[in-house]
C-alpha cells in the first residue's frame, strides 16, 4: 500500500509540513477551503495522528450553514482561527506526547468517538461565557476534525474516553471511518425495547433491541436506512419490511440484502409506501409491527409509523424532524392499553462505537455496501453540494493523502479495492 502507510520497523514517520486541511473561516460555503495549514505539534497528553481515510457526513452542512450559532461551535471566531472539519475517519499515530507513552504506540491504528461528553478543556476563552455552560465538545468542530491529513487527539478526546484501538489491526481504512455512522444505528437500535414475563408471577424485564422473531418495519431506504436493515437482522425478526417512496431506493436495498436474508431464514419484503398498513396487517395477521425505524426526518411518516404498531411495539423515531414541523399527535388510547411506546437516539457514545467495529468484524454489516464514491481532500466541497442536492446515496471516502483528478463513484468498496486504490494514487 505504499511507502506511507507501511509500518516502519524503528517506529518513526515522516510527517511533511504544511499539511492539506478542509477548513471553515466563515458560515457559508464560499468560507470553505481545502489549503495548506501548519501540522499541529503534540503537546505532552496529546497525540499526532495520520488521517488513513475520512467520511464526507451530512452534519458538515449544518455547520457551514451555522458557523458560530452551532451548539459545539459556541461562538468561537471561526475566522481566527479556522476550524477543521470531519467527524469520521481512520488513524495512524505518527508522534506521542511524553505524558501517553505509556498508554499508545507509534504505528498503533485508531477510531474515535467524535461526540465528546467532556468540557472544553483547551482555549474556553475563545467560546461564548469562556464554555461555562458547555458539557461536550466534538472532533471536526471547535477540536480538529478528519478532514485533514494530521489531527491532533487533544486532551477532551482522551479524557472523555473517545479513542478506541482497533479489534483487528487489518480492518480497512474506510471500515473504520464508517464506524462513526454506524454505532449511530446501534445506539438508536439499543434504544428499542421490549418487556419480557417467563410466567405469571416472574417479574418482568427489558430487553434492549428489536423483538426477536416478531415483525420489524423500516422506513426510508436511503443509505442509513439501509444500515438499519442490515444491523436489524441481528435481532433475526420473523418479518422484515422496508419502505421508501423511491423505487430505486428499495431495489437496491433487496439487490443488497436479501441473500443475507434468506441465510437466516427472515422473511425480507419491500413495502409499497401507499399500502404499507395492509401489508402489515397482512403479514401479521392484524397484530401489527412489532418495531418500526422511521430513517427519514418527514412529519408525515413519522406519523403513519405509530399507526402501524402493534400490541406493545416501539416507534424508534430515528429521523430528525425540522422545527415547525416536529409535533405529532399520538393515540392515548394505545399508549394505555397497547403500550405502545415511542423512542428515538440523535448520536453514539464510545461503547456505541466499540461496538460498531466489533460489529463489522462479525460481520454483522458490511461497510462496503454503503460506499458511494471515493476521492481527496479537494473534492470536500463538490460532494458536500452533491449531498445539498441529494445526489449522494451513500457514503463518500476520501483518502487524504492521494492524487486523484475527479471523485470515482463506485457500487460497492471493499479492502481490495482500497489497497489499489491506495497503490494507485498515495502520494
């Protein structure tokens, strides 16, 4: 995979200066760049990481959209200095502080949890009220994102517990970036439960997750919602519906899953968006869905969804919903005597991720199968207005220290792929 990404036996990498960084100096995307920035020096709790690969997330354009109003921007005067964006990727680390040499190694390959459930410790003078009222701050915000070809791992990142070592130290570089969105599924999916009773006089407890052997409905077939289809199969539901008002979404989400569906034996349909409640009742014989994920931010799907459960089924309201358009009306009369129950997630948290790569190590979902395209650092703002006009479908990868003239698009992307990829065009 080239000399770059080769470990080298006596423990020592060479970091060029300045390094290419995807920075925001304003709100808005005409304050967007790719450019040269110094390379951050570790300080003694710190660590200096190569960035292997980065995940182009639709978060970005909330923040370009906010600049300083954004919650984990906070007021910081972004134009001094600029922030570096990205909140997924893949890294090496290439230099230590001397206080973490006892902790991590050169060489050692890492993920990070982004959401970081700790006070700004560095710069506080620089946030609205010095952060006083801050609780989490998070990579590729106000702390040095993936968008780049270093990052510096501050102290917030270590002391919140965010830095994870790999299960397998062979897993891809996009592997690991994807990891980010998909411990968001799982965490959304923990969120899910059910109340079990062995017999009359047991007590009864929860049990986190989908039902197992009962009738889970997904709504949305874009590339989360279809994340959510495939960890859903952990859970080996009798009935597995997914519903999108796109065709073509959901001829590529059987295209993708129903061979792993028939493996373990789960009945995989796709629901018409006009007559999903009859094909529910349908399939259970009236009962109703036992969970249904709502992956789509749309007030009137969120509401078909409640109508479709069952005697004590959970809505897992998935989807962010947009102010002025977020209230729904739920049924008393089925909270009472259904039981029914309405849950949502808007994030993971370091297990959360721990999980997600132990996930795709089982082979519990395939990252591969969520990749849209592949590029470099430059391509940042061309996807991120491919992503404004819905033109994206999946994730797109960019490997920060290639050359490649235009963005690839790609069906699916796997280890091998990477590897030439990388052989091809590392720099």
């Amino acid at each position: 995979m080239g000399k770059l990404f080769a470990y080298r036996e006596e423990k020592q990498f060479d970091v060029p200066e300045p390094m290419k960084a995807v920075t925001l100096s304003g709100t808005g995307f005409e304050h967007l760049k790719c450019k040269p920035v110094p390379v951050p020096q570790p300080g003694p709790n710190q660590l200096l990481c190569r960035v292997d690969a980065a995940g182009v997330c639709t978060s970005i354009l909330k923040v370009i959209a906010q600049g300083p109003k954004h919650a984990f921007i906070n007021g910081w005067d972004i134009r001094k200095p600029p922030i570096i964006l990205g909140d997924e990727g893949a890294l090496t680390i290439v230099k230590l502080g001397d206080n973490v040499k006892d902790r991590y190694e050169l060489g050692q390959r890492l993920a990070i949890q982004p959401a970081v459930d700790v006070p700004p410790i560095n710069h506080r003078e620089r946030y609205t009220h010095n952060a006083e009222n801050m609780q989490k701050c998070a990579v590729g915000y106000t702390l040095g994102g993936f968008l780049a070809q270093y990052l510096l791992v501050q102290e917030e990142v270590l002391e919140g517990e965010c830095v994870l070592a790999l299960p397998e130290e062979s897993m891809s570089y996009f592997a690991v970036s994807m990891t980010e969105p998909i411990s968001c599924v799982y965490s959304a999916q923990q969120r899910s439960f059910h109340i079990h009773k062995a017999g009359p006089f047991a007590p009864r407890r929860a049990k986190l997750g989908l039902l197992q052997g009962g009738t889970t409905v997904i709504l949305g077939a874009g590339v989360m919602g279809r994340m959510h289809l495939e960890m859903a199969m952990r859970f080996q539901p009798r009935n597995l519906i997914i519903s999108d008002l796109l065709p073509a979404r959901l001829e590529k989400a059987l295209a993708t899953m129903s061979g792993k569906a028939r493996r373990l034996q789960i009945h995989l349909i796709a629901g018409d968006a006009d007559k999903l409640t009859a094909t529910v009742e349908q399939l259970t014989g009236g009962a109703g869905a036992d969970d249904v994920i709502v992956a789509v931010g749309i007030q009137s799907v969120q509401q078909q969804a409640l109508e479709l459960l069952g005697k004590a089924g959970v809505a897992n309201l998935y989807g962010g919903l947009a102010h002025g358009q977020h209230i729904l009306h739920v049924n008393a009369i089925d909270v009472h005597y259904n039981e029914i129950k309405l849950v949502g997630s808007s994030g993971g948290d370091p297990s959360d991720l721990k999980a997600a790569l132990e996930a795709i190590v089982n082979n519990d979902i395939d990252p591969g199968n969520y990749i849209f395209g592949v590029g470099r650092l430059e391509h940042t703002a061309e996807v991120l207005q491919m992503i404004k006009e819905n033109k994206v479908d999946g994730r797109v990868i960019l490997y920060p220290h290639t050359k490649v003239d235009h963005l690839q698009f790609v069906n699916y992307w796997d280890k091998q792929k990477e590897d030439d990829f990388l052989d091809q065009n590392l720099v």
